[in-house]
C-alpha cells in the first residue's frame, strides 16, 4: 500500500489536530502561531498535490479512493480557497475568543471536502460528508449572535435530514449491489429492481445536493451566509461545493443505463439555477444576495454532471467552472469583507468615488459570475453549456441560457450600488477605515479572475489555430 500517496489529506489532517491541541495550551495573545501554522499547512497540501499532476490515475485502498485530475484539481483549489478564506479573516479571526479552534474546523472541513471529491466508495463517501459537515454547523455559530444561532440551528437539522438520506440511499445501493464499491455496483444494479435502484439513487444525489447547497438542500445556504461572519460565509459559498459536486460526477458515472439518473441530475440542475436567481431578485442584504446566487450557480455547476457519461469534454468543463467559480466567489466576499457592517446594497452607495480600484474588482467579479467575457467565469459557463449541447440536454442550455440573462438584474445591482449618491448624513466611506489585508486580497483575486479569463482566452485561440 503506497501510503504516500494520501500525503495531501494527511497533512491537512495532522495540521488541524495540531493547531487544535497546540491552541488549547497556548496563551490568547500568541494564538496567532496557528493561524500561519494553518495557512503553511495549507501550501504544502496543495504543493504536494501539485506534485502529481500529469501521473497516471490510481485507485488505492482496495479502489475505495481515486487519485486522478479530479481529486487532484480539488486537492489544489480547496486548501489555496481555505487559506485565502484565512487571509481575508485576519480581522475576523485574529483575537478572537476561538482563534485556533477556528482554524482547526476550517482545516477539518476542507479535509472533508477532498475526501468527498477524491471517494470511490460509499462508505467513504459517508465519511467525508460527515467530516465536511460537522465543522461547518461551529464555523456558522461562531459569530454568537440570535441569527447565527438560528442559522446554525437550521443548517445542523436541514444536514441531519439529508444526512439520513444519504445514508440510507447509499444503505440501500449496498444492499441491493452487494458492495459498496463504485466499480462493483455498476454491473450488479443493472440487474436489481429498478425502483429500488431509483429510490437508492434519489438518496444519495439530494444527499449531496445539501453539501453542494442546490435544490432541494438549498435552504441553508441563504441564512448562513447572512448570519455567519463574512470569511466564514465565504469559505461556506465556495469550499463544500467542491468535493460535492465532484462526488455526483463519480455517481453519475456509476450508474447503470436502466435509470435516467442524466434527466434527473438535468432537473435538479434547472431548479437549482431558476430558484438561486429569482429568489436572489428579491434580496438587498448582500450576502443573502450571494447565497442565493451561490444556490444559482450549483445549478450551472450540474449540467456537465448530467451529461458526464454522455459528453466528451464534461468533466474537464466541471473543473473549469469549479475553479473559475471558486476564485470569483471569494473575490466578491474579499470586497465584502472591505466593508465591515454595510450589509446591505444601499449602504455600498459612494463607494465608487472613495474607492474606485475595490468598485473595480466588484465589476469584474459580478460579470463573471454572470458569465461576461473576457472573466474567468464566462469561458467556464461556455464549457458547461457546451458539453450539455454535446450531452443531448439541449433544454437545460436554453434554461441557462435564460437564468443568465435574468441574473444580469441583480449582478448589475452589485455594481450599480458604488455609483449612486449616498442618503445624506450617511457616515464616509474613507481609505482609512477599510481593512488592509481585506483590500490587499479582494484587488489580487480581482486581477486574478481577469487574468485566468484572458490566458483561458489566449489559449483557447491559440488552441483554435
């Protein structure tokens, strides 16, 4: 057994116990060690992963867990998203009553989250959902207020719901395969009765689905990201995701043909991208905006799911889009966080005149979330409709089609904000009050989304040549 391979997951793993038991012994005002011990730990996690880019694709611990280019794109982007989240809650974390337990739940819950992505196995699968859950119910209650508590509360019942789901979705794929191995069930449930299949199928995706924060396991999302604190609501809207929606792919691809598992996965996705965006029309707090716009976008994020097994370039666009998503999501929280205490769009009024590089950054993330070139997210988006085309799913593009456009509305209002005159008597938003670390991250992931979106287009025409 090549236990080196596992070197990612373990030093994230070794990292969280050790910044958990090292906090408990030392004194409030050194617990900053942990937070640069977490973020290292972070770095080499995703340096080693980087290690085995281009190796060929294993299976290792009796084909329960898969080393190939989707684990290894979840290996980089969850641990480089983590540490960002970390750098971005400098003001957030630092000095706070629950530093270095906050850094050990951030470091657990990424670990889930590969796990999830990187299983081949239900059993494993179960595994890493609980190890991706569990943090994230703490990381909410966190910021011990009435609506956190609330919050969590919601998202620790809506968790053991479709806990329970899953559990008894992969109970009942087991039992009717007679294995828990993806490799195995594939053959041995073309043959099993096919209701029992649908049921257990059924399961297991809206399962998922609530890690992912899609519809039907959606309800969470919103509430989270307005009540918990804003680094927190970050890493909460980007991270789980992640290994979520890798972990349908697998899923998908292991089911037999007798069930329809591509038209169900198609529908979910259509909802998921229909109830984000118009619920999110309706929104002025910002982060309630963008957790109903993080629900919008699961729904994106499935149609290469769907088709994963029918299209050639679906699961290479799903890694596009997870990491295009991934950098453009955190940037708009990084300009959130530049704002401590404007919750909602009025309050960002002015900020265009005192601002005007941060009121840049919130254009360039707002576009590329709805998918406007040359953003990173644009080229993504363009994959996902693709390989949906190639999959046979030609409705579902012309749904997306339409959600885009109708997500323009509240995009536009993210932007729109800055430039409007401020009420009067509203208090200045100066240079001085802005936090450095916050502003420093928000304009490098700015440049960051820009950038990826021009090399992607750089290459694409190059590749076009």
């Amino acid at each position: 057994m090549n236990y080196t391979s596992l070197l990612p997951e373990v030093v994230i793993l070794a990292a969280s116990v050790i910044t958990l038991l090292v906090g408990s012994y030392l004194p409030r005002n050194r617990q900053i060690f942990t937070r640069w011990f977490s973020l290292g730990a972070l770095i080499v996690s995703a340096g080693t992963a980087v290690l085995v880019l281009g190796q060929p694709s294993t299976e290792i611990f009796s084909g329960t867990y898969a080393i190939d280019a989707p684990t290894t794109v979840i290996r980089i982007i969850a641990p480089v998203s983590a540490a960002i989240v970390i750098v971005l809650g400098r003001e957030e974390f630092v000095g706070s009553a629950r530093e270095s337990e906050t850094y050990a739940l951030l470091l657990l819950a990424t670990l889930g989250t590969v796990v999830v992505a990187g299983a081949t196995d239900l059993l494993v699968l179960m595994a890493g959902y609980l190890l991706a859950s569990i943090p994230l119910y703490a990381l909410i209650g966190l910021s011990r207020t009435a609506r956190a508590a609330e919050a969590t509360l919601k998202t620790y019942l809506m968790g053991a719901l479709f806990g329970v789901l899953l559990l008894a979705g992969l109970t009942l794929l087991t039992g009717l395969s007679g294995t828990s191995s993806y490799t195995g069930m594939t053959g041995a449930l073309a043959h099993a009765p096919a209701p029992a299949v649908a049921a257990g199928i059924v399961g297991v995706i809206i399962g998922l689905l609530f890690k992912a924060g899609g519809v039907p396991g959606h309800f969470w999302v919103p509430d989270a990201a307005e009540a918990s604190g804003i680094s927190v609501a970050a890493f909460l809207t980007t991270v789980p995701k992640l290994g979520a929606l890798v972990a349908l792919a697998r899923l998908v691809m292991t089911m037999p043909t007798t069930i329809d598992v591509p038209l169900l996965v198609a529908v979910l996705a259509a909802l998921s991208m229909s109830v984000g965006n118009l619920a999110a029309l309706a929104q002025s707090n910002v982060r309630r905006l963008l957790g109903w716009s993080t629900v919008s976008q699961v729904g994106y994020l499935l149609m290469p799911v769907a088709v994963i097994s029918l299209a050639k370039g679906a699961t290479t666009a799903l890694l596009a889009y997870l990491v295009f998503y991934a950098i453009t999501n955190l940037t708009i929280f990084a300009v959130v966080a530049c704002f401590p205490g404007r919750d909602t769009l009025a309050h960002w009024a002015g900020i265009a005149k005192s601002h005007p590089w941060l009121t840049g950054t919130i254009i360039i993330g707002a576009l590329s979330l709805v998918g406007t070139p040359p953003t990173a997210v644009f080229f993504g988006k363009l994959a996902v409709f693709t390989a949906a085309w190639d999959g046979g799913q030609g409705w579902l593009v012309v749904v997306a089609a339409a959600n885009t456009v109708l997500s323009l509305v509240y995009y536009l209002r993210l932007f729109v904000s800055p430039f409007q005159r401020p009420n009067a008597g509203a208090p200045e938003i100066s240079r001085s009050t802005v936090p450095r670390t916050a502003r420093a991250t928000a304009l490098a992931l700015g440049a960051t989304t820009l950038l990826l979106g021009l090399v992607t287009a750089a290459f694409g025409a190059i590749g076009s040549l």
